[in-house]
C-alpha cells in the first residue's frame, strides 16, 4: 500500500489519512470475509436463527407475565416524595386513622370514585333523590370496608353579591369511598374484588338514571386503562406487518423476471419480526415484565432492520453480474455492512446508555434494554439468516431461474414464439437493455425514478433557491416548537383514549379544576405552637391556600372561649381536655402526636391539610405549589414536608424524562466527535453531526407544536430519532464526501443513485407500517404515531431535499479530484502520443 504526500501536506495529516485508510480497509475486508463465510455455509447460518427463535419464543409464550405496578414504570424512580411518603407513613399510620377524613392522603390505597353529572343547564343539588340512591346502593356492596367522603362540589355558580359564598347551583359532584385495606394481601384481594363490583355498580346505576351521567374511577382503572392500549392495538400491528411486507416486496419487483428479488423484501421483512420474537423471548426468560409501552419496540427495530435489508440488495445490485454468486454476496458485505455495523453500534451505545442507572423512569430504562437486545439479535440476524437468503437467491440468479417461480427462464429465441403475456412474465430484461446500459440493475423503477428525473431536478438551480426558504421555514417552526416544550406528567396520556378513566379525568378537568388536590402539611418536629411567632409563621406558610388546620381551629376555639393559653402546659392541658372531647372537633385526634416525658404531654408531630386555587391547568400550578414550600421548609425555624399521591408521578418529572435523550444525544455526540479523525473522512462526520441536529431540533419543536408533551414514549422516540437519522444520512454523507466526480453536484447525484433508492424504500415501508396505528383508540400509540410519523418526515427531508441542495454550496471541495484526473488523462495522452511516434504502420490499434 502506498500513500503519496500531497505538496504543503503536514506529515500529521499523512498519518491520519494512513490510518483512517487502515481502518476502513480492515473493516472492509472483515466484513468481506464475513460474507464469505455466510455464502460457503448458507445452510447452517439460515438454521441457527431459526432454533434460537423457536426457543425463545416458546419461552415468550410460557413466561409472559404483565407488570401490576403502575407508579414503579412510570412514576421518577429516585424522587424526593417517595421519600416524603414514607415519613409521613411513619408518622400516621393508616390503621390509626379509621374512617376519618383524608385518611388516605400519603398513600392512594383502595378506592371507588364516582362524578354525578347533571343534564346542562339543571343543578345537581335538586337531584338529590339519584344521589342518595346512588350512594345508598354503594354503602350496601358486601365484601369490602368502606368510608364516605363526599368532598366536592363542581361547576358552582354563587349567590350574587353574596358575603358567605353561598352556593345557587352545581353541576355536579364528586363521591369518593376509600377502603381500608391497611396493607394485608388478604384485605387487598377483597378490595381489588369491591372496586370490580363498584365498577360494575355504577354501569348498571347508569342505564336506572338516565338524568345523570356517572363517571366513576377505581385504583385499578389506571393500570387496566393502560395495558388495554395491548389489546386494542393487536390487529392493527398485524395490519402494519401485512402493510410492510407489501410494500417491501414490492418496491423490491423488477420487470426483469431474472434480476427481481420481490421474495428477499418479503425475507427481510420476516428476518427483523423473527429476530423481534428472540428478543421478547429473551425478555420474558429472563423474568421481564410487559407493559404497553413496549409497543413501539417492533417499529423501533422494523426501521433499522429494514435498513440494513434495502441497503444489502442495493450492494447486491452494484457488484459485477459476472463474478461467481459467492464473490457477490462477500462484495455486498464488503460495501454495505461496515456502515450498518456502525449505526448498529450507535443503536446500542443510545439505548443502552438509556438502560443506565442514569435513567430515573423504569418504563424508559426497561424499554431500552429490550431496545439493546433487539439490536444485536437484528444485526445478527440480518447478517445471518437474511445473508443465508441472499446467497441461496443469488444462485438462482446465477443460474437463470424465474425470482417468482424458480423454474429456468427460456432462452429469447424460444420467448420470441410465444404470446406477450408469456414475454412479459418470463423477460429477463435483455431486450429492454440499451448498448451504453452495461447495469440492468439499472431498470429498477426507484434507480430510474432517481437517475432520471429527481437527481436534476433537485440539483436545478432554479429549485435550489426555495429549498434554502423551505429550511429557513422548517427551522423558525422548530425553534418556535423548543421554545414551548411542555412536561408530559399526566398519566391521561399513556392510556387508552375511550376507557372510562379518561372520560373521568375530562369531567374532573372540566368541572372540579377550581382547586388542588388536599395536600398533607406535616411538621415532624416539636414546636412551640402557643408561641406567637410560630403561630405567625404557620399563617405565613398557609397563606395563598385553604387550610383544614387544627391549629387554626383551635386557636378560634380558645378565642372564643375568652381561654389564656400562653404557655407549654396550658395549652396542652386545654387541648386534650377540653378541645378534642368536644365532637365537631374529635377528628383532628389523628392529626396530633402527642408523648408523654413522666408526668409532662409533648407534641412531637401534627399535621394540617392546605388546598391551593387553581385555574384549568391544575397539574402545572400544583408543582409550582410543591415548588415553591419545598425551600422553605428548609429555610424556615418550622421543620416540615407536603405530600400527595400525586406527587409521585409530578416530582421532577421534566428532569427526568429528559435526562434519558440527553445521556444519548452527548453519548452520540462524543462518539462521533472521538472518531472524528479515525473515519472515512473527517468532514463526513462534521456533516452528520449537522444533520442529526437539525433533525432532531426539528422532530422536538413540531413534536410541541402538535401538542405532543414530553412524556416517557415522546422520549424514547426522540432517542430512536438520533439512530434513524444516522442509520439514512451517513451513507449517503460518506458516498459524497469520498466520490471523485468533478463537482459536487455531481458527487451528490451519484450518492443519490447508490443510496437513494435504499433510503425511500425503507422510509416508505416505515411510513406506511405507521398508518394502522392511527385506528388504535389509544393516546399512546397517538403519540407514538406522530412522532415516528415526525421522524420519518424529518429524515425524508432531509436525504432528499435539503443536503442535495446545501451539499453542493459548502465543503468538501472537488477540485483537487478534477486537477488529478486532467493529470492523468494529460499523462495518458502523451503515452498514446509516444506509441503512436513509435509505431506509424499501426496507428489504428492504438
């Protein structure tokens, strides 16, 4: 191997072109060799990834198991409130609160909720009867201890000019029955069985009252609205299979009977669903856990291993037709799996950097090991199973079968005596060839498409003036989407559109949005509560909020009363003895924990209840309300937390989905900027990372403006989004930046026409496999449709329409190319010059 040092040339640069040079060679002829070795044993690489499915998804069958928590796989797995959950756990226990007030607030437990809605325009306090009857007949389910708390009151219209705010009307009201189950497994099962009857209570109640609509809502009608998204989605994924193999088979169709490979689309289409099976196999042996979101593995792995199907028959298409099949299918490796080894590898450094401890939502960590797995077994299987297919259809090539029906094809003479319908099935295309036409491949129906019509078209000066307008409007929209980028901590959005948990959070959204959740106070420390400045700071603390405080009642109690309790022993001496006999205050006794130090009471914990007004965008006024007490319960004399159940699901949880795409979108970056000087060509790498950005900014920003939340399935696919958009545009870079044509409108074209035909057949088949999904009654694969609908269209982009353009405007420069070949074709004419002068009587051979 000899490398000549270019004039001016630092000798560092020579030595990195020599080793970027040894690099891509070694890698081209392992992966020459590894084809090699899949064409002399076609037989035995074809039957290992068939055992290993068979194997592994028997297991599947037998091991699948659904996951029944639903606040470990979505909820931020390391937050400050399950912290806080468990203190005040600790602190009130759940068997000494009994049936009173808000008993459940640390922890959601076993509930029914039902929302009594009124026809419009009538007022649900004259419904009094249907209220009444609905609730007597939920007092009398057997099978289940329960307490009443009827606490809220919706869509309220007060008495004008009303000093008391008294209430005129309502349209409805919220009934909850909360079931002590104190956490015993037995009690647990008796209670799942309640919330089964409650449920089935309140459609039967439905169908009695005509004049009200009931919502109602248990604690398992989250996590079952969740995995129906599985069962609706069932028929509609096998659409999208049935869609894909169609349009892989027949974007894979030649009229050439000889040179078609309709079956090897097909082939590889099933080569990606068999290695998906051996994946979830794997996971479920393993003792993996299913869960909905999971649902977009098979699309994940469906646009990367059809990639690497599209671009091995486009490698097939550019060897020599006259080589031995065996020497073609080691040249297509050679060509096409070093970069699908490359953006294989990427696949796995993202998802698996997602699967990091790093990674603060177990649903997001789970789906990218299964990610992770899914990627080896499909590189494995493409290069293996589908390699195998390859070899067997090259043979039958090589020695002239029909692609379809595997029987000899006629020679033209015999053809020529036979109808046209006979020609046109049994053609192998010679007649269609011109003289200049040396590649039949050529007559692909994509390749012509490309050749002869788009690759001017799009290189047209003319054109190239409103594609550079159609970036500037595709970047200000993208940016204006970043700008508005909004956290997706509603659970609403992972379940299935129509099921009765929806429809109650709409109704709560609508009508009971006025105030917060009842949020827990807790001081988990002694206090001076007869103290006036700790009552002064309570007041202050409780301020911009309704509070249910037993503090504050009892100070209008001694107010009253015209009672001095200004020190430690009054106070507690009035308050056990007088203020919690009293019975409008007896309840607050489980708000108070007192201890006794010999003959001296001290309070060592209370609690107290704060619910915040609120306007219809409850959810994010909520955390600001837990971001704005946190602090102070830091800065101030007054040791306290706040709590609710929902603040499991809301704490952080921006930071935590967003952490996941940035881990992948650095681990990307730092990949590629490591290697910046090891690949094929450093400005290949400037221009992916370029591109990548630019599709992902622009995927993120019309992700917001579509009103898509940043919620754990817009994450992953945003993560997915980096790999797709490397897997369609480093080819298609690295052609360009490595072609020796005169100009770079020229270098373009022909990146086009090697991988443009790979490209719009895979984004097509990934287009088309999205549609079904649009049928699925279910906002997470709602979601999971438009941003891979979004990703696709990104990439199509810009393949097609925005490189070709501003390849041809920026670096690298092709002159050098152009000053080297007019040296070479100087030097052959005056070598041709010579043997003429050398030879005058035959001036003709020459």
């Amino acid at each position: 191997m000899c490398f000549l040092r270019r004039p001016g040339a630092p000798a560092s640069w020579i030595w990195w072109r020599m080793l970027r040079q040894v690099l891509r060679r070694g890698l081209q002829s392992f992966c020459h060799r590894l084809g090699s070795c899949v064409s002399r044993h076609p037989v035995f690489f074809l039957t290992v990834p068939a055992v290993l499915t068979i194997t592994f998804g028997l297991g599947a069958l037998n091991r699948f198991q659904p996951e029944g928590d639903l606040e470990r796989l979505v909820a931020p797995s390391h937050s400050l409130a399950k912290i806080e959950r468990s203190l005040a756990s600790s602190l009130f226990p759940l068997d000494q609160s009994k049936s009173q007030l808000y008993s459940d607030l640390h922890t959601p437990g076993r509930y029914g909720r039902v929302i009594l809605l009124s026809p419009p325009g009538d007022n649900i306090l004259l419904q009094a009867e249907g209220i009444l009857q609905t609730h007597r007949a939920v007092l009398e389910m057997k099978d289940g201890r329960n307490s009443f708390i009827g606490h809220q009151l919706g869509g309220v219209v007060e008495v004008p000019n009303s000093k008391d705010q008294r209430v005129k009307s309502a349209r409805a009201i919220q009934i909850t029955y909360y079931l002590q189950t104190y956490g015993s497994a037995t009690q647990d099962l008796i209670g799942e069985k309640w919330e089964n009857e409650f449920c089935k209570l309140m459609r039967k109640l439905q169908e009695e009252h005509q004049d009200l609509q009931l919502y109602s809502l248990a604690s398992f009608s989250l996590w079952r609205d969740f995995h129906k998204t599985s069962i609706l989605a069932r028929s509609q994924v096998l659409v999208s299979l049935m869609l894909i193999l169609t349009t892989a088979t027949l974007s894979s169709s030649m009229k050439d009977c000889l040179r078609s490979k309709p079956f090897l689309g097909l082939l590889g289409v099933l080569t990606v669903c068999i290695s998906v099976v051996t994946a979830a196999g794997i996971f479920f042996i393993t003792d993996g856990k299913y869960n909905s979101t999971l649902l977009g593995i098979p699309f994940f792995a469906m646009g990367h291993g059809t990639k690497g199907v599209f671009e091995l028959l486009s490698g097939w298409r550019r060897t020599k037709e006259n080589l031995p099949f065996k020497d073609r299918v080691a040249d297509a490796y050679s060509d096409v799996m070093v970069t699908y080894t490359m953006t294989s590898s990427l696949y796995f450094i993202t998802f698996g950097m997602g699967a990091s401890p790093f990674t603060n939502i177990e649903a997001v960590k789970v789906f990218c090991q299964n990610m992770c797995v899914s990627i080896l077994l499909n590189y494995f299987y493409i290069f293996s199973f589908f390699g195998s297919c390859l070899v067997f259809a090259g043979q039958l090539e090589q020695n002239r079968y029909h692609s379809i029906f595997c029987c000899k094809i006629p020679s033209a003479e015999y053809l020529d005596r036979k109808p046209v319908w006979f020609q046109t099935v049994m053609s192998d295309g010679h007649q269609q060839t011109s003289h200049h036409e040396t590649n039949p491949y050529q007559h692909h129906f994509i390749q012509h498409f490309l050749r002869e019509h788009y690759n001017e078209w799009i290189t047209n000066i003319y054109v190239k003036p409103f594609v550079v307008i159609l970036y500037l409007i595709y970047a200000s929209f993208s940016f204006m989407g970043c700008l508005q980028i909004s956290d997706g901590a509603n659970i609403i959005n992972l379940l299935a559109s129509d099921s009765p948990s929806v429809s109650y959070a709409m109704v709560q959204q609508k009508y009971f949005s006025n105030y917060s959740p009842v949020i827990g106070f807790y001081v988990y420390e002694p206090l001076e509560y007869w103290n006036s400045s700790v009552q002064e700071d309570l007041r202050r603390l409780c301020s911009g909020f309704t509070a249910v405080s037993w503090v504050e009642q009892y100070y209008q109690f001694l107010k009253v009363n015209n009672i001095s309790a200004n020190n430690k022993s009054d106070f507690i001496s009035v308050l056990q003895s007088s203020f919690l006999k009293k019975p409008e205050f007896q309840h607050f006794r489980n708000d108070i924990i007192f201890s006794k130090a010999g003959d001296e009471n001290n309070i060592i914990a209370s609690r107290l209840y704060l619910v915040a007004r609120t306007s219809r965008d409850k959810q994010k006024e909520v955390i600001e309300a837990l971001e704005k007490l946190r602090p102070l319960s830091l800065s101030k004399s007054i040791r306290f937390i706040v709590f609710n159940p929902s603040f499991v699901f809301l704490d952080h949880y921006s930071l935590s989905v967003t952490v996941p795409v940035l881990i992948a979108g650095f681990g990307v970056l730092l990949v590629l900027i490591l290697t910046f000087f090891l690949v094929i060509h450093p400005l290949g790498n400037f221009w992916l990372i370029l591109s990548v950005t630019s599709i992902e900014l622009g995927v993120l920003g019309l992700m917001t403006l579509w009103n898509i939340d940043m919620d754990c399935i817009s994450i992953l696919c945003l993560i997915y989004t980096l790999n797709f958009a490397i897997d369609h545009c480093a080819p298609l870079l690295y052609t360009f930046v490595l072609a020796t044509e005169h100009t770079r409108t020229q270098c373009i074209k022909s990146s086009l026409q090697e991988h443009g035909t790979a490209i719009l057949q895979n984004v097509t088949s990934f287009l088309i496999g999205l549609v079904p999904l649009l049928f699925v009654p279910s906002n997470l694969t709602f979601t999971l449709f438009k941003c891979l609908l979004l990703t696709g269209g990104c990439t199509l982009l810009h393949c097609f329409v925005i490189l070709p353009v501003f390849l041809t405007f920026f670096p690298p420069s092709k002159k050098h190319h152009k000053k080297k070949k007019r040296a070479k074709r100087k030097e052959r004419e005056e070598i041709e010059c010579i043997e003429i002068q050398e030879n005058p009587d035959h001036v003709t051979t020459v």
